[in-house]
C-alpha cells in the first residue's frame, strides 16, 4: 500500500472505523437523543 504521505492512523482506519463507529451509532447516539426528548417534554416550560 503506497501510503507512506498518510499519518498511519489514516492508512488503516478502514479496518477499524467500523466496529467503532457501529456501536457509537447505534447505542450512544440513540440514547442521547432520546434522553435529550425525555428531558425537554418532562420540563414545565416546554413553550
């Protein structure tokens, strides 16, 4: 692979972006939003 003008964290992110990117995606992401609504309809001054 003639990546040798990339840092080596960029070469190969490929390889690993993926399994970090899935959880991210579907645990941390829908849990902020959700606790985020939760959050604003449970407040008195939603107006």
């Amino acid at each position: 692979m003639s990546t040798e003008f990339l840092p080596h964290i960029l070469a190969y992110s490929a390889s690993y972006l993926s399994p970090i990117l899935v959880p991210i995606i579907g645990w941390v992401l829908p849990i902020a939003t959700f606790s985020f609504l939760l959050v604003y309809i449970e407040r008195d001054d939603v107006a």
